[in-house]
C-alpha cells in the first residue's frame, strides 16, 4: 500500500521566506510548499523521507510517544557515526589555526563582509595580528 506524497514548490524572488508548510492530506500523504529560493530538492527529499518515516512509526504503533520517534534508521545511523569518526578534528587544534590555514590558502578570499565593506583573509589577519601585539 503506497501512499503519495505530493511536493508543491511556492515560487517566489523573497529570500527571506524560509517557511515550510507541509499539509496532510484527506487520504493520508501530504503536501509542501517551500521557497525554491531557500532550499534546494535535495533538502526537500530528505525532508520528504524523513516525514514518511514518522509517519510509518506512528501508523504502526499510534501510542508512540515523540521522545521514542526515530529520526533516522539504522543505515543512516551509521553512516552518520562513520562520517563523525572519519572526520579528523586533530588536523586542527584551535580555531586560530584553523583561521591561519584559511590565510594561507585564500588571502585574497573576502573573510568578512558587512553592508558595503568587505575584509580579505589577509587583511583580516593583519587586524587581528595588530590587535593581539596590544
């Protein structure tokens, strides 16, 4: 017994309606209407899945309370416990070093940006260096 779920996409130039609206519908499934602008298929596919997974786990046992619901299954589980084990935090010890290697590899990338003034990496370190010889 498949259940449909439909994706209605609301158009719009606004960036700054980041709303979801997801309707059930009479016949079970659902309707979402998002922002293109704000979010792209992919993060509306995950959603999509992660709705029909509560929606599975509250069909088959009704009295499930929130706190037992299941936000991901087993498989993703896992591979999110292997993304976090892979990822090695060790290459960088402090968020100053991890703001001098970004230095050195894109000096001339904007680090900071506020209304019409910008700041490159370097500029930005030359500050900061500044600062810190007080």
């Amino acid at each position: 017994n498949h259940t449909e779920h439909k994706v209605h996409r609301l158009h719009s130039d606004s960036s700054l309606l980041a709303d979801i609206e997801i309707y059930p519908r009479p016949h079970q499934g659902f309707d979402i209407v998002y922002n293109t602008n704000a979010y792209d298929e992919l993060t509306i596919q995950t959603l999509v899945s992660l709705i029909r997974s509560i929606n599975m786990q509250l069909t088959h046992n009704p009295s499930k309370i929130i706190k037992d619901i299941e936000l991901c299954n087993e498989n993703d589980f896992e591979i999110y416990q292997n993304i976090n084990h892979s990822t090695s935090s060790s290459h960088y010890q402090t968020v100053m070093e991890r703001f001098e290697y970004q230095v050195e590899q894109y000096p001339n990338q904007i680090a900071l940006q506020y209304e019409q003034q910008s700041m490159t990496y370097a500029e930005l370190n030359h500050h900061v260096n500044r600062l810190a010889q007080y």
